[in-house]
C-alpha cells in the first residue's frame, strides 16, 4: 500500500462527510481530536491519509480540492507518496492559508 498526506485548513465544523468522500483518514490521533473539536471560528490544520494499491494511482487518489472548498476548508499541501508526514506538517505551518477557490 502506499499513502499520500495531505492538510486541510478550515475553522467551525469539520466536514466529517469528506472522509468518506475521499477515501481518508486522520494521520494522527491529534488529527483526530481537531477534528472533532468546536474552535469558535479559529483556523486549524488537519493532517489526512489516503492509502492506494500502485504507485501508478497516485494522481486518481489526490483530494478533490474543489469538494473541501465547497465546505469552507482549503487543501494546502499534498505530500508525495511515501513523504513523511512531519516534513508534510511543517510545510503546512508555513503556507499561507490560500484565497477561496485557489487550493492546492
């Protein structure tokens, strides 16, 4: 299996429905805890998995950035396949959060 992070930003309530939408789960179990958090409009990051079979699926499994959007969140950074997810999470705290409509 290979797997692709990817971090979504958004503040209010997560849009639990996207993990089913796009096939993922939280990275870490502080992930988890983000997630289900009521922040009161404060922005957070959410680190988030996608698992496939060939590496030749890669691009078939990228989050469907316009469907985040839709939500209120915006998709920041996808990770390469097999990238660690600490190098993914630091890149994240250091990109700007993007004007709606321009994700990743």
């Amino acid at each position: 299996m290979h797997t692709i992070h990817f971090v979504v930003r958004g503040s209010g309530r997560f849009p639990f429905d996207m993990l089913r939408y796009d096939c993922c789960t939280p990275t870490t179990e502080t992930d988890s805890m983000e997630m289900g958090e009521d922040w009161d409009g404060d922005t957070r990051d959410v680190m988030l998995d996608k698992q496939f079979r060939k590496i030749t699926d890669a691009r078939r499994f990228l989050p469907t950035v316009g469907r985040w959007e839709s939500f209120g969140w915006s998709v920041i950074v996808v990770g390469e396949p097999h990238a660690d997810h600490y190098s993914i999470r630091d890149r994240a705290m250091r990109t700007p959060t993007p004007p709606r409509g321009q994700g990743v």
